[in-house]
C-alpha cells in the first residue's frame, strides 16, 4: 500500500515534468524574439542570432532537448538562463527564500485563524458574533486577493504611510541583526495579511460546518456531563475532532496559495518565485519557467506528502496507508 | 473552569500583542538609523519599476535600454552625447578622413581604469576587435574594417563602406572594455565577477541585487572629469504606481512618473521633464493581403482615423498625434511636407466607392456579396486596447467592419511576423536616435516592423542615406523617406506618447540629443551626475508623508494596558 502511494507521486512528479517542459514551448513566440523584445535599439544581427541559438541549445531537436532536460535535473542542473543570463538554480533560489517565507507563514496563520475563528463561531452558532463573523467572511470571500492587496496597500502603505510601498526589505539600509529581521517583517506585513486574508474563508466555512456537525455528536454530549470546563470541551474535544477536513484540504490549500502570491507578489512586488515566474514568462524564458514550477512542484508535493503524514498524527485512527485501523 | 478559559483567551491575545509591539517598534528603528553612508555624504536614489536590469557589465546586462543605463555609469565610449549633441568623452577630438575613409580619434592621456591602470589605444583596439568575435547586442560593428593603433593615444578606425551612423551607432555606444582584463574572457556574458566591472568611468559598483532589483555605486575619486559631486547613487525598485508617492514622500530623488500625476507632483514643488517622439504607437496593416494589398484602400483607412481622438481620449491628451512619415515633429530629421492624412472619413468613403465598395443599409460597405470586415489584433499593454475600440469605432463610422481581438503581446508579435493578421496594434522606440532605425522598422521583420520591401524607390533611399557622410544631404534623403512612406503606407503611426520623469532638482538630470548612446530615451545621463546642488526646494510635508504623530505611540500603549488588564484578572481569579 505504502508503495501504491509513492508510485502514486512518481507519476504525478513525471507528468508534471513533461507539462513543465513542453507549456512554455508551447507558447506562441519564441525566445529569441522575445529577448530582444520591443527594444528596437538592439541588434539581432544573423551572427549574433546563430550563436544565440547555439548557446541555448534551440537549434536542438526537442526531443534532444528533452533529454537534456531531464539528464540536467537528475544532475541537478536546471540549465541557463537566457534573459538573466545566470544558472537557472541560481536565480531560483534567490527567490525561493522569500516566497518561503511569504507561503509558509500565510498558510500557517491563515490555518489558525480559520481553525479558531472556525470553532468559536461554531459554538456560538447562531449568535451575534457567530453571525457577523461569517458576514465579515463572506464578504471577504468575494474579493480576489489581489483585490485586497491593493486595498491595504492604498491604505495602509500610501495613506496611513507607516508600511512600505513594495519589496522585501528597505535597500542598502545597512540594518544588521535583530533591526534586519524587523524590517523584513515590517516588509512582510501588507503581502502577508492580503494572502491570508484571502486563505481563511474557504477553510473557515468548512471548519465551522465540521464544528456544528461534531457537537452534535454524543461523545461532545458526554463530555459536557462529565462537567469538563467549557474550552476543554470546545477545544479538546468537539475541536480537535472538527479539524481532520482542515488537515485534509490544507495539501490541497498550498496548490492554490502559490497561485494566489503570484498576484500578491506582483502587487507588492515581493521578489519570490510568482514574480519570477512571470518575468520569465514574459521573455520566454524556458530554462527558468522549467526551473521555477520544478521547485513548485516539489514544494507542493512534499507539502502534500507532509500533511499527508501529519493526518495521522492528529487522527490515529488512519494509518500512512490510508486504511482505518480497528481500535 | 472560568480560569481555565480566561487563560486561552489571554494567551492568544498576548501573542497578538506582542506580534503588534514588535512590529511598530521594528517600524520605527528601521526608519531611524538606515544608512550606511558617511555624514555629509550625497546620496541620490532612482526608482525604477522593473528593478533589475542585469549585471552592469557591457556584456552582463540585459538588451534594455536601462540596462545600458546602469552600464553606463561605469564605462565610457570614446564619444558621448549631451543635451546639444556630440561631446568628448574617452576621445579628445576626432575627425572623419574622407580620403581613407576612416575616423581618427585623439585620446585623452589622463584616463586610468578602476584598477589603476592606465588607459592607451590599445585598449581601443581591443574592444573593436573583441566585439566583432563576439557580437554585443547593442553595436553591430559590420562597417568597421580595421582599427590600427597610430601611438598611445591616437587610434585610426577604417570603415569597409561610407557609413554615416557610425559616430552614432557605434562611437558613442561601444563601450571601450580594458585589454588587461578581458583578453583572457573567452565567454563575455558569463564573465560576471568584480573584474568585469573595471571601467573608466564616473561610478563604481558596489552591490547589485538580482532577487531585490537595486544597484548600489559609489563615486570613482580619480574621473578624469573630476569626482562626481555624488557621492552614492542607488538605484532601487519602486513599483509604477507608488513611483510618485515615493518620490513626494522623499524616498527617491528621481523616478518616471504616470502622466495622471504629473499636477500633483508639480505642485508639491518637484521638476517634472518630458519627452515625446521616441516611442510611437502604430497601427500594422498586412499589406500582402487583399483588401489592404492596395494601397488606396490603406489611404482610406487612415483618412478613417482620428488621430487627435486617439491623442484626446486613449491617451488622455499625454501624446503627439502621429505623423505618417513615422518620424515625429521633435527629430531633427522631421519632414512637415508629406501626406497628412488629416480625418476625413468622407474622402475615405469616396476611396473606397471608387474601388467598387457599396454602402448598404447596416452602414456597412460590401463588395461582391461580401462584407467588409477586418479583424484588429491588440494586446492588454500600454493603453493599446482602448486605442483598438477607439479606432474600431471610427472605422465603423466609415462603413468599414472592425472585430477587434485581444492576444497576448508575444502572440501578436509572431502572428504580425508571420502575417496572420488584418490590422494590428504595435510600437516600437528607437526614433528618437540615428535615422539608421528606418531600416530595421521599415524593412525589418519584427513585431513592430512594417516588414515592406515593395518600393524600389524607398529601398534605395534607405540604402543611400546610410552612406551619405555629408549631414545636410543625408537629412534631404531621410525626408524624402518620410514622403514616400507616407505615400506608401505600409503602417500608420498613430501618436507618440509624452513620458514624464520627476526629480527634486538636486541633479539636473535631462533627456539626451538623439537619446543615450545609440538612442535611449532616459535621462539619466551620467555627465548631469557630476554635479550636485543643495536641494533646490524640500519636498513640502504633507498629511500624506509622515504617519499620523502619536498614531504608533497610542496604539502600543492601548495593547500593553489590554495586556495588564487581562493579565491583572487572570491572577484575581
């Protein structure tokens, strides 16, 4: 069973890999076009063209090209780029850390917070705080996060002025040490928030439906007799068992939140991945597109592999095969 | 069981606090002590949009204007160029020999590389002969036969054919690389280490940042100019639409500015410049396809375009109307007596009636049972698809049926290329420079190119005013270009948009004759870097600029007394 599974993943991975290969090629318009672009100053002479062509392996059949590509990553070789001119893995891998660090605290905040929001709302079904809870929710529900984005930027970063406009971190500040790190969060704030934002609905919505259906249950009924203190019985009981969807759809969560910093990271211009990405496809970059999904790729299949494992933490029930086991 | 709740409650919202402190306290540590630069050191910081534009070495940057920008502060050419035209720069003096058709450069003595080094003709020679093996994107030294070392500072560069862009296209472009450093570079655009950003000239490199998109220079104490007043110049990225908050709020000294905000920058006391006739908007017509294979039928389309309309409502007034000779008014090789086009849809309904169309009753002309329609291509940049609906409308008004259809920009290219297309919306700059760019965007086979080689008579001229050396008489030819282009039509330059940059007036920094280097309409030219004046005018505060006072303050102090409190009851209890 357990091999069932990693096979399961091979052949994902190995799909991916060819997609990853042939969509950019795919894309009308070539390369070399496209480096030269709409600056009509510079010269594409022949000479010029003809060792372009050979440096970046184009006038290749594609099915060598493909060898190549797919003997370059068992190297870990990603290739060259040609717009930045600079190893693939190089360029990607400046901007993984900041895509990291943008992805992995809005997923885990995002997480949270719908987790919390989700079981008090729950409990308190029905009330007025349940109640706008889930309008304020709603409402941000319908706003693309991109849309968001702008708003706190507006505000928070051009009319309040108290969060930069843009970027990672302040240029040549000469911050070291604890005021870097400052900075950076100072930095991370608006991109951060906007992503999250735009995360917690979906998984609020379906935390607080599992929290209703769970207190139903007898054991929660039990627990209340057994004159538990009331947290302990919202948390420990009724909320641990609401959470098995959330750990569920959180792998499938990170597929999406990759897409949604894609915008995020052009609005604030966040130097990550997404706004490489779309440089990249922009000059029809092949080498860093291939470079760039590899990484997402494997980022969001360890992620899934991770919340996979992580289910049967939480739920002991369900062994890393998947099957239930008896108590 | 109450205190079991209440120590949830308190801890979540301890952890908000403290998330909250820390962060206002990060903001306002971060925005005290942020600069590494020596008191009393001139720092000048430029916003750009994209960030990064390459490694600033000759051969590492990318094949943007502002990547040779970038490039620029740190090597020099033999010949630059200023507000007037031509100036000395690593060339003292020179003069065309026409006999032997070839330049004779005089060099300046005083000249070291950032190493130290001395700077010789050698180095000159070196540089032509290294960039004819391995091409540079932005010289093309085909006309360039030998170059050939008279003394140490005299260089004689013999030309294969009379070629008139040369001082242009190549002088003032090539940027002269040090003999001693890269004849062992076998590979040009790899080398990207400290040594490939040796140079003569004004700045230094100090850190370039790929992943955060910014520049760092420092001044080169021994230019032979003199130091530039500039002490560190920076370059950092500033999205498009926060580039003048930026620069009104003081972070930047200069940026590109949205034409929308040009007022409100004015008005806060910033100088705003500007420049049109770089850049033009065309409109593609596939003339190897019926019905625009006929050159009548071309003229009616561009009587059916309102030019001003496009100028008025597209472009809200931030451009000049297009001139059909595809240069624009600002060029010094302008032609004001051509064709004109001026909107008339009558004489285009009267041009289309004569080539057999009728006029029925949808408004629509038709011709042998069939419908005039064509497809206009566009594609979601630069404003292009309101300038599509706007010119579909009128044409419309003129009985000619236009779809109009949104590609991406890449694809349209290559459909343009190709000549998969009707009618197409496309651009291109590089009209501001040597005229030589007629060549490439009129028989050129680009996206932006009009790709037409039909007319001998224009064939010829493009070829003759390459080789015309005597100024006046290349410019006769290049208007007699324009003429005949406009005649011939093969695409209609629709306007030419203004470009605004603000700056704080420290530096005078200004837009280049003929544009940087070969033509490269930023005006960032690095002689206006030399000198610094005390800032003219300090930005005024605004409401906008500085956080709300005692905003941080009020909040830190209102989530500590929360804190107290909750933490107070908790202990009660």
């Amino acid at each position: 069973m357990k091999t069932a599974k990693i096979s399961t993943y091979a052949i994902a991975f190995l799909i991916i890999l060819s997609l990853n290969f042939l969509l950019p090629r795919m894309m009308p318009g070539d390369p070399l076009t496209a480096i030269c672009g709409e600056e009509a100053l510079i010269e594409m002479t022949p000479e010029l063209r003809t060792e372009l062509m050979h440096r970046f392996a184009l006038d290749e059949p594609l099915g060598k090209q493909f060898f190549v590509y797919l003997t370059g990553i068992v190297r870990g070789d990603f290739g060259y780029s040609y717009y930045y001119n600079a190893p693939v893995l190089e360029v990607v891998l400046e901007a993984l850390p900041w895509t990291l660090l943008l992805l992995g605290s809005s997923l885990i905040l995002s997480t949270l917070l719908s987790i919390i929001m989700g079981i008090e709302s729950g409990w308190r079904r029905g009330r007025n705080s349940d109640k706008s809870l889930l309008t304020a929710t709603m409402i941000m529900n319908g706003f693309p996060n991109f849309f968001i984005g702008i708003v706190l930027l507006l505000l928070f970063g051009v009319y309040l002025g108290f969060l930069p406009l843009q970027g990672a971190k302040t240029p040549y500040s000469g911050l070291s040490g604890l005021n870097l790190m400052l900075d950076i969060a100072r930095h991370l704030v608006l991109p951060l928030t906007a992503l999250t934002l735009s995360q917690i609905p979906s998984s609020y919505l379906l935390m607080r439906n599992t929290m209703i259906t769970t207190l139903k249950e007898p054991f929660v009924l039990t627990a209340k007799a057994k004159g538990l203190s009331e947290a302990s019985v919202r948390y420990k009981h009724a909320g641990r068992n609401a959470i098995l969807p959330i750990v569920t759809t959180t792998g499938v969560r990170v597929g999406i939140i990759v897409t949604g910093a894609l915008f995020i990271e052009m609005i604030f211009s966040y130097p990550g991945v997404g706004l490489l990405i779309y440089n990249s496809l922009l000059m029809r970059d092949y080498p860093i597109l291939q470079g760039a999904f590899f990484i997402v790729t494997v980022f969001v299949i360890v992620a899934n592999f991770v919340v996979d494992s992580l289910y049967t933490k939480i739920d002991p029930r369900i062994g890393i095969d998947g099957v239930e086991h008896a108590h | 069981m109450k205190n079991k709740h209440n120590h949830k409650h308190i801890s979540s919202v301890t952890i908000v606090s403290i998330l909250v402190v820390s962060l206002l306290l990060g903001s306002s540590i971060a925005s005290s002590g942020s600069e590494t630069a020596k008191a009393g050191e001139v720092i000048y910081t430029i916003a750009d949009s994209t960030g990064d534009w390459g490694y600033p070495s000759p051969h590492g940057h990318y094949p943007r204007g502002p990547g040779y920008v970038r490039m620029s502060f740190i090597f020099d050419t033999l010949v630059w160029k200023d507000t007037q035209g031509f100036v000395p720069a690593l060339a003292t003096d020179w003069e065309y020999i026409e006999d032997e058709n070839a330049y004779l450069f005089h060099l300046r003595k005083d000249v070291t590389w950032h190493d130290g080094e001395k700077f010789t003709a050698e180095d000159v020679a070196f540089t032509f002969d290294y960039v004819k093996e391995h091409p540079s994107w932005w010289v093309d030294l085909k006309s360039v036969k030998q170059v050939e070392v008279l003394d140490e500072y005299t260089v004689k560069i013999y030309l294969k054919e009379l070629y008139a862009p040369f001082l242009n296209d190549d002088a003032s472009t090539l940027a002269i690389l040090p003999k001693h450093i890269w004849q062992d570079v076998k590979n040009p655009s790899e080398f990207v280490n400290e040594e490939a950003l040796i140079g003569t000239g004004p700045f230094k490199l100090v850190d370039y940042s790929k992943t955060h998109g910014t520049y760092l220079y420092v001044a080169n104490e021994d230019y032979y100019l003199g130091k530039p007043e500039i002490d560190r110049l920076k370059f950092v990225k500033v999205s498009e639409e926060m580039a003048s908050t930026a620069l009104m709020r003081g972070e930047v000294n200069a940026t590109a500015i949205p034409p929308e905000t040009v007022v409100e920058v004015n008005g806060k006391g910033f100088t705003v410049i500007n420049q049109s006739g770089d850049w033009n908007a065309k409109l593609m017509i596939n003339h190897e396809k019926e019905p625009m294979s006929s050159k009548e039928f071309r003229h009616a389309l561009a009587y059916a375009i309102n030019r001003d309309e496009l100028v008025e409502i597209a472009q809200r007034g931030h451009a000049i109307r297009g001139s059909p000779g595809l240069l624009s008014p600002n060029s010094p090789y302008y032609n004001p007596n051509i064709v004109k086009y001026d909107y008339n849809p009558q004489r285009a309904k009267d041009i289309l009636e004569s080539q057999g169309y009728q006029l029925k009753e949808d408004g629509y002309y038709w011709k042998d049972e069939e419908i005039l329609e064509l497809e206009l291509i566009t594609a979601p940049r630069m404003g292009f698809e309101r300038v599509a609906e706007i010119i579909a409308r009128q044409l419309g008004e003129a009985g000619i049926k236009v779809s109009v259809r949104s590609l991406e920009w890449k694809t349209l290219d290559s459909r343009v290329i190709s000549q998969q297309f009707d009618l197409a919306i496309s651009g291109h700059g590089g009209i501001g420079g040597d005229p030589s760019i007629l060549n490439k965007v009129i028989l050129g086979k680009f996206g932006y190119s009009a790709n037409y080689t039909k007319s001998e008579s224009l064939n010829q001229l493009l070829e003759a005013h390459l080789h015309e050396m005597d100024a006046e008489k290349r410019k006769e030819i290049v208007r007699e270009i324009q003429k005949i282009y406009a005649e011939e039509l093969p695409a209609l330059t629709l306007y030419y948009p203004t470009w605004y940059w603000g700056h704080d007036g420290s530096v005078d920094i200004y837009y280049t004759m003929g544009g940087i280097a070969r033509g490269i309409p930023i005006p960032l030219n690095t002689l206006a870097f030399m000198e610094y004046k005390a800032k003219v005018k300090a930005p005024a505060p605004t409401a906008t600029e500085a956080p709300i006072p005692g905003f941080e303050p009020a909040i830190s102090l209102f989530v500590l007394i929360s804190v107290a409190y909750l933490i107070k009851r908790r202990r009660k209890h």
